[in-house]
C-alpha cells in the first residue's frame, strides 16, 4: 500500500503505461502495469523477517529465483519480450530451485497407483509444474482484480495447511505474500489504477507452485490424525486451491488445438472473456471466480474428510468445474437469461416476454454468446 503510489508515479513520469490495442486487451486507457514492482518490494520485506527462523540458504533460493523473475517481468512489461524467451527463462529458474531443493521428494499418495515418485521423475515433475503453473497464473491476469484475488485466496489456504502442519516458515511465507497482494489489490480493483503485469503475475504464480510442491512433499509430514486425511490427498487438495487457472489453460490448450491454432497466441478465449461475453461485470468476474474456487476447495476438503474414494473426489471435482464455471454454450445463455431478462421480470417488466426469449435463448444454444462477427457481404445490393 505504502509502494504502490510511488510506482504510479514514476510509470506517469516516464511514460511507462500500459497502452490498449482495442483488441484482446481490455482496459480502455493507458495504465500503468508495474505493480508486481510493489508486491515483491513487500515480500521480501517479509522474507528478510522470516529468514531468521529459517537457515539463509532456503530464502537465499526463493530470493534468487524470484529476482530472476522479477527482472524478466519488468523486462516483458516495458518492451515486450517473445513468450519463446520469458519460457526459457521460466524454464531456467524452475531448474535452479529444482536443483538447489532437490531433497525435496513428492508423492502421488497412491493416486493413479503410484506413492513416492523416483528423484528423477519428481526432478521432472516440480520443474514442469512450476512452468506451468507460473504460465498458468499470468493467463488468468487479463481482468481488474481476479489473479490478485485467486492469489490472496490460495495464499491463505496454503499457509493455513503449513500453519496446522508446524511448517512455520512457509505458512509465514504465504500469509505474508498474501498481505502483499492484499496491499496490491486496493489499488487494483475495477476500475484498476495499476496493473499486476508480468512482474506480478509470473513472481507470484512461481510462489504459488512453490507452495503447492512444498504441501505435496514429503518432507512436510509433522502431523497429528486430523490432518492426516488433509495430507493423504495432498495432490488433489492442492489441485483444488489451484483449480482456476489450471483449468483454464488446459482448457485454451484444448480449444485452441480443435480450432487448429496455436496454444501460445494471444487470444480472447479464456474464462474471463467467456465471463464478460456472458454479461458478467470486471468487478463480477473477479467476485464470482473467486466465490467458484473457494466453493470447489471446500468441497474437495469435505469429501476428504468423509473418507470418499478417491477417484469419486475427482469426478466430483470434474462436475464442480462444468456446472459453475459458464464456459458451454447452452449454459451461457441460462445464465444470460437470468441476468438480463428473468431478474428485470421479477422486478415488473413481465414474465410473458422474458418466458419467450428463455425458448428463444435455450433453442439457438451455443450460438447465443458467439463473439461478434464481421457482417456479410452483400451482393447485388440486396
């Protein structure tokens, strides 16, 4: 809080904004998007707190690896680097904390019939989940305070599960990148003054990995019976606090490859922009996104506690992510539906008319929420 207007005004002063191009981005005015500059400057006010309960060598890790980022954030925000080059970079730092933390070993706790996965595979494993992980949260920043919010969320989740697990340092950790998001977030909701930019997004997503990797470590198993189930599934918990921006690139990935298009170009087809084609407002979609994943969390912890098989947790999962996130054609227009014609008639415009644009809504399907397209050409004048 106390950072960020002094990033807003030396991105004024030398002109370092944010500029809209009218087509995939969203913002209507040039912004300032430097504000993971301000995130990073509280935690590692933090982490210079934490590192006297902790040996240097672990925060000396985190510090240099979240430098790296920081630097090649700031690098992509002012002149837009190739998203080739950022890769290779993400890819670069994910080894560096995959090598000097490398006495960290992960299990699957059983799921898909393995347990404790061998180091070579776990090396693999930690350095392609913190790549895509840290990719996956810069996706999901495209609206005024979602990735801010999801970050806050899942932060407090995962420093509550280190807290009841005596890992101190870490619940310490998350709960302060927490605050400092919070902090980020006053001055990020719509309509935003600053943006979190990929100083933010990729510094705070690879500490969110971070701290999913440490939950499904091994290494975190000081517990007491009730958080034993919690941690028998740790790699379906920490799906669930993670769930949003997971499912959203693998589901561009998937949309993108059906449509013969490239996984790695821009586009306006991720959840946000299904939200805001439905008629969701930038502050809604922020609210609703974050209201489905602390729903979908709570639910998976839940169905952990009563002893559920497993596999019936995932399908479970699976449901929750269809049913509440508004990404199927037929679905978009009920809710489109509810919002522009089922609520004004409840309020006295008259059900007869909006009973007939529901029959209307629900038999065109899909094609409702299409994204606008040029208008044909017409021959002969006519």
């Amino acid at each position: 809080m106390v950072s960020i207007p002094w990033v807003l005004v030396m991105a004024r002063h030398w002109n370092l904004l944010d500029e809209p191009d009218n087509e995939r981005k969203l913002h209507a005015r040039a912004t300032p998007s430097l504000g993971g500059i301000g995130i990073m400057l509280a935690f590692f006010v933090g982490l210079l707190v934490i590192q006297g309960m902790e040996d240097y060598y672990k925060m000396g890790v985190i510090a240099l690896c979240l430098g790296v980022l920081t630097l090649v954030g700031i690098r992509d925000d002012l002149f837009h680097m190739k998203a080739q080059h950022k890769l290779l970079w993400q890819l670069a730092v994910a080894l560096i904390f995959a090598v000097m933390m490398s006495h960290w070993t992960y299990s699957l706790r059983g799921y898909f019939g393995m347990e404790q996965l061998p180091f070579a595979i776990g090396f693999g494993f930690s350095v392609l989940f913190l790549v895509f992980f840290t990719n996956a949260y810069n996706l999901i920043d495209g609206v005024d305070g979602l990735a801010g919010s999801l970050g806050v969320w899942i932060c407090l989740s995962m420093g509550l599960v280190s807290y009841l697990a005596a890992d101190r340092v870490f619940a310490l950790m998350s709960l302060t990148l927490a605050g400092a998001i919070l902090g980020f977030l006053r001055f990020n909701y719509a309509p935003a003054r600053i943006f979190m930019g990929d100083t933010g997004s990729l510094t705070v997503g690879f500490m969110l990995a971070v701290f999913a990797l440490r939950f499904m470590s091994r290494e975190s198993y000081k517990l007491d019976d009730i958080l034993l189930p919690l941690y028998k599934h740790a790699p379906l918990v920490a799906f669930s606090f993670l769930i949003i921006p997971i499912y959203d690139t693998i589901r561009v990935i998937f949309v993108r490859i059906s449509r013969k298009k490239s996984p790695f170009e821009p586009g306006r087809d991720h959840i946000h922009h299904e939200m805001l084609n439905t008629g969701f407002q930038h502050s809604a979609v922020a609210l609703y996104a974050l209201v489905v994943n602390i729903l979908i969390s709570g639910s998976v912890v839940l169905l952990v506690y009563s002893n559920i098989h497993p596999y019936s947790i995932m399908l479970t999962l699976c449901v929750l992510i269809c049913a509440l996130l508004p990404t199927v054609g037929i679905k978009r227009g009920i809710i489109r539906f509810m919002l522009y014609d089922l609520l004004p008639a409840l309020k006295g415009n008259g059900i007869k008319n909006s009973a007939h644009n529901a029959t209307e809504l629900i038999s065109d399907g899909p094609k409702v929420l299409e994204f606008p397209k040029e208008p044909e050409q017409r021959v002969g004048g006519k």
